[in-house]
C-alpha cells in the first residue's frame, strides 16, 4: 500500500511539472504574440502595453499553479481531503477536474483501488463472449473523431473491445448493450484498460446504469417519467405544450441517461458531465437535462414537434459546448430537485407500471383463452358436422328402411286380399266364409286396439259355434298357419331392428339438448295433437263397427243354433277344434304383433319429430358456430393488420433514428475537422507571428 501512494506521489508531481512546463511555453507564446502585433493594439486601444499583458499571463498561470497545486494535495491525501473538506471537494469537481488529475479523481470517487474485478480482468480477456461480434460492429462507431479510436484493429479499439467483453462476461444478465461503448471510451481517454474495468464495474453496478440497460428497460422508463414530473412541476406550460405537439422525453432523452450526455456534448463538456455523475450520481443528469430545456423555454414554447426535437438534439448541444459554465450554473441554480418527492414519482410510477403490467398480463390471459376456446369452438364444430352427417346418413336409412317396410305392408296387404277372395270362391259354406271375414276383422280390430279383453271374449264365441268344415278349408286353414307363422316371425325381426332404432334415436335424443324455441315447440306439440286426435277418432269408429259386427254374430249365432247337425265324428271334431285354436292363437299373436309394431312406429314418429327439433337445434348452432368463426377469423387479420403496421413503424423509428445518428456522426467529423483546420490556421498565424 506504501509503494502504490509514492507511485502516484511521483506520477502527480510529473504532473505538476509538465504542466508548468506547459504553462510557461503558452506565456512566451503570448508574449511574443503581443509583441509582434503591438502597433496595431495600440492603435486601437491605447492603454494597452506589453507590462500589462505580461502581468496578466503571470495572474493566470499563478491561478493555474494554485489549482495544480491544491488537486496535487487533494489527490495525494484523498480521504483527509475528503473528510474534512466535503462540500468544498464537492463544488471543485462541480467545477471540473483537471485533466491531468480527473483518472486518479475518478478513482478514487468510486474507491476503484480495492476493487477485485481488476485480478478478473487478464482471465475474463481469455475467455470467448456470445456478443464479441455485436462489439466489434459497433466499437467503430463510438468516437470516430477522436485519434485513440480513430484507427481500424487500433489499440483504441482494441482496449475498447476487451473492457465491454469483459463486463459482458461479468455480467450475463446486461451482457452488451449499444450506449456503454461511450462511457467506457471516455474512461479508457483517463486511464488503463484495467482501473477502466474496475471503474466501469462500479458504475453500472453501484450507480444503477446496469438497471437501464437491462432487456425490460424499466429504469428508463422511470427515468423518462421522473424527468416529466420534474418538468411539469417547473413549467406547467412547457409540459403541456410538449404533451399537445406530441413531443415526449423518450424521443430526444434516452441518450442522456444511456450515455451520460456523452453522445450529445463534445469530449470536454461530456467528461465534466462524467465527473459530477461519479461524484453525485444521476441527480446531475436531471438537472442538465431540465436545465437544457428551460433555458430555451421561450424559443421551445413557439416550436412544433420537429423544430423542438432539432432545437433540443442540435443546437442547444452546441450553444453550451460552448458555454459549459453557464449550462453547469443553470442546472444548479434554476432547477430543484427533492430526493424525497423523487422517491414520491417513483412509488407512483411503480405503481402505474404494476398497473400496467398486470393489466397487459391479463389481456394475453384473455387472448390465450379466446385462442383456447376458439380452437374449442372449431373442434365442437368439426365434432358437430361429423354427428349431423352421420345422424342425417341414418336418417336416409331410416327413411329408405320405412319404405320398404311399407312397400313390403302393401305387398302383404294385396296377398291378403287375394287369399281372402280365393278362400271366399273355394269355400261356399256359409258359416266358414262368416267365420273367415269374422276372423279378418277380428284381426284388424286386434291390430288397432290390442285389447285382451276382446280378444278373450270372441275367443269364447268362436269355441261355442261348431260347424263343420271340409278337408279343404282345413288344408286352407294349415297353409294359412304356416304363412302367419312366417309373418309372425317377419314382424318379430322388425320389431328387434325397429326396437335397435329406437335406442339409437333415444340415446341421440339424450346427447342432443332440446334449446329450440317455446314456438316451435308449440308447432310440434299441436301437430302431435292433431295426428293423435286422428289416431282416436279412427279407433272410436272402428269400434262402432266392431260393436254393429258384434250384434250380427250373435244374431247369426241364435239363427244357426237351430241348425246344427250331429251326425259327424268326435275325432273330426277334435280336430277340427285344435286346427281352430291354433289358427286363432296364431291371428292373436300376430295382432299383438302388428299391435307391437305400430306402438313402436308411434314412438318413432315421436323420435322423428324430436329429431327434427335437434336437427333445427345443429343448424342454430352451425349458425352461431360460423359467426364465430368469421369474428375469430376477422380479429385474426385485424391482429395481423396491427402486427404489420407496428412492425413498419417500429423499422421506420429505427431507420430514422440510424439517419439522425449517422448525420450527428458526420456533423461532428465535419466539426472535428473544422477545428483541426482552425488549430493548424492558428498554429501558422502564431508561426508567422513569431517570425
């Protein structure tokens, strides 16, 4: 620790000697310039002579030897200084550091010395860095005037490029950021490439840049917020006139906090900046920036968006390049600044933002679930479409299925018909032919009502009437046996696949939510009404021909009790009887059948009707699926649309912002330039003079 305080003892008193050295080559330079011109100076100003310009060369060069002296003192005893001598310390730096001292100053604002990252510094260079080449793109870009970093592969740009690498390895979360290349090259003009490290280590971590130059960029946000409250609270109407012309901080004043002014004044006004930022933190970069825009409170006020941004970005900038006190006395004069009513902005502004956040969260929560229950939607609706053809497929069967069903009812309605006339021509015995058409209506009857009673009943009255009857009509009657015995089975099989179609269209019917409308169902329920009020109607008239038929056959019974004949055999009487029953039990069975039949054909005229409704249902909500679909598909191309137009504006910015950086580029070349050829014109008129 000894050693490194007698190095830089010696390397402040070589220092001081340079600088007097220098000092006294700008006296004689003087000097001799004053002597040279003397009869003109006289000529216009008689009370000037070479005794007074000399005792005025010997007052500035003693200021400037008090000055050495005293930063010579403060540097070597910093931490005496410091303590005892804050405020006057702090006014010093305010006022600017020498140039000779301002590396050493700056080290030791930032108590770099202790620092470990300088024995970090020679591993980190050794290692590779995902944004090496982002580095080397635009590290020709930062101070192109300026002959450190003038030079291409230079030792400029190559110090430059392995401090940024360095702290983009330290820190992964910032990792490279475009701004950071000018702070770090305004401290590589001060100091090596490793107190520079160690400095800039400390700046981003302890004075907060690294905050700014995070992705989310939330700190630059509260900063553009906390200038505007502060502007506000200045000048009410300077605010309000930049919120009616559109002209927010964010357009002219992100490079003020990312590089600390230094992208916006020239090398001598910027390292000032950087001395106070060092010394008092980012409270200076306020107060310039609200010191920049009141000065010209008047000129901004009669300005539109455009000639604001070119008064604030341009000529303001080089107004107090050339007035660097009066700027420094405006910030700290003419602007208040509160800590506490800054932590007040920003508690506001966290807040606001909070706000904001939860309120974009929660509107991708609501575009993620419109997205889910979009893609719900088209799947119910593919689901949907794939049902309504199936259930429209089975509904064509069941339709072709009906009719063949009743092709097949007329065919066996006609076959009856022509068995009844045959069995009519062949059996001219009047009491077979009335039992016959007795049975025939009997079954109609039976295929109507399906009523045990009755069917009890006449069973009786057959059984009490014996006639006799010839082989024939019993041959007759067992064909018979043997059809209805077929039919019997035929209407077994329908009933089965009748019963399979009724629970299919049952379990359809329990899927299918009946939403149709009270109307409709009105309509349906009058029309189920109105068929049932038919059904009734025929089956009281078929019963008063039942009844009229009744009448007969007894009628017929008491006339033929007197003509019974008893001269045939028990066996063929017993026979007879068993052919009798089983023709009737077989008639009996397929009434129930046909009975069976059209309860289920009833049922699935019920069935059909409630499909109808559910059909009616599918179509409301293919409906309200295919509105669905054309909103989601028209917000879809409005968020498209949206996406382009911010994607076009967003390259447009970026396009115009690399315009303005490049021309602010090659307006300071044409500067540095500018003042080259002034410092070589001046170099050759003091030439002249001299000789």
């Amino acid at each position: 620790h000894m050693v490194d305080i007698n190095i830089i003892h010696a390397a402040v008193f070589l220092l001081m000697c340079r600088r007097l050295l220098e000092a006294d080559k700008k006296s004689l330079k003087s000097v001799s310039s004053e002597g040279g011109h003397s009869g003109s100076r006289r000529s216009s100003n008689g009370s000037a002579s070479p005794t007074s310009l000399h005792n005025g060369t010997d007052q500035s060069n003693d200021s400037n030897d008090k000055t050495w002296n005293l930063w010579g003192r403060i540097v070597n005893n910093w931490g005496d200084y410091q303590r005892k001598n804050g405020k006057q310390l702090k006014e010093m730096i305010r006022c600017g550091i020498p140039h000779h001292f301002r590396g050493l100053a700056w080290q030791h604002l930032c108590n770099s010395h202790s620092s470990p990252s300088k024995e970090k510094y020679s591993e980190l260079l050794r290692q590779s860095s995902p944004s090496e080449k982002l580095i080397r793109r635009d590290i020709a870009r930062t101070y192109p005037e300026q002959d450190f970093f003038k030079d291409k592969d230079g030792v400029g740009q190559e110090v430059l490029f392995n401090v940024i690498k360095a702290y983009s390895l330290v820190d992964r979360e910032v990792g490279y950021c475009q701004g950071s290349a000018f702070i770090v090259g305004l401290l590589l003009m001060q100091m090596p490439e490793e107190d520079a490290f160690a400095v800039f280590e400390i700046l981003m971590r302890e004075y907060r840049l690294r905050e700014l130059f995070k992705p989310s960029m939330a700190e630059l946000g509260l900063c553009m917020f906390q200038l505007e409250s502060l502007l506000q609270d200045h000048s009410p109407q300077l605010f309000n006139h930049f919120q009616a012309q559109g002209f927010h901080t964010s357009m002219f004043a992100s490079p003020w906090f990312l590089t600390l002014f230094a992208t916006t004044f020239q090398l001598q006004l910027a390292t000032r900046v950087l001395d106070v930022f060092i010394s008092e933190g980012m409270e200076i970069i306020f107060r310039l920036g609200l010191g920049l825009l009141l000065s010209s409170e008047k000129e901004l006020m009669e300005m539109d968006m455009e000639a604001m941004l070119k008064h604030v970005t341009k000529d303001l900038p080089q107004f107090y390049d050339k007035e660097p006190d009066l700027l420094f006395q405006r910030a700290f004069v003419c602007v208040k600044y509160n800590s506490k009513k800054i932590k007040r902005i920003t508690t506001r502004w966290e807040k606001e933002y909070m706000t904001m956040r939860s309120k974009e969260h929660e509107e991708q929560v609501e575009m993620r679930r419109l997205r889910t229950e979009n893609r719900l939607l088209r799947q119910r609706l593919d689901e949907m479409e794939s049902e309504n053809g199936q259930l429209a497929d089975k509904l064509i069967q069941d339709r072709v299925n009906r009719a063949l069903e009743a092709e097949e009812k007329i065919i066996m309605g006609k076959e009856l018909s022509i068995a009844k006339r045959q069995l009519g021509m062949q059996n001219s015995h009047p009491p077979g032919q009335l039992f016959i058409s007795f049975v025939w209506i009997l079954m109609d009857f039976m295929f109507y009502v399906g009523e045990s009673q009755s069917t009890s009943y006449f069973i009786c009255l057959i059984f009490q009437y014996e006639p006799l009857y010839s082989e024939a009509f019993v041959m007759q009657l067992q064909q018979q046996l043997v059809h209805t015995k077929l039919q019997e089975a035929e209407a077994t099989s329908t009933i089965v696949d009748l019963q399979d179609k009724l629970c299919d269209l049952r379990e359809r019917n329990r899927e299918l939510e009946d939403n149709s409308n009270a109307a409709a169902l009105q309509e349906e329920l009058i029309a189920v009404k109105m068929r049932e009020a038919e059904s009734s109607m025929g089956m009281k008239e078929l019963a008063h021909k039942l009844h009229q038929l009744e009448d007969n056959w007894q009628k017929h019974m008491s006339r033929m009790a007197t003509s019974r004949r008893s001269n045939n055999t028990k066996h063929h009487k017993v026979a007879m009887q068993e052919l009798q029953e089983e023709v009737l039990s077989s008639r009996f069975r397929e009434a129930k059948m046909f009975t069976e039949v059209t309860e289920a054909r009833h049922r699935i005229m019920e069935l059909e009707t409630s499909n109808q409704i559910c059909m009616s249902k599918l179509h409301r909500a293919a409906d309200d699926s295919s509105l669905l679909k054309e909103r989601s598909r028209v917000a879809i191309d409005n968020e498209k649309i949206l996406r382009q137009e911010l994607n076009e504006a967003t390259a447009r910015l970026a396009h115009t912002e690399s315009k303005n950086q490049e021309a602010l580029m090659t307006l300071r070349l044409r500067e540095a330039e500018s003042s080259m050829e002034i410092a070589e014109l001046k170099q050759r008129i003091s030439s002249l003079q001299t000789k």
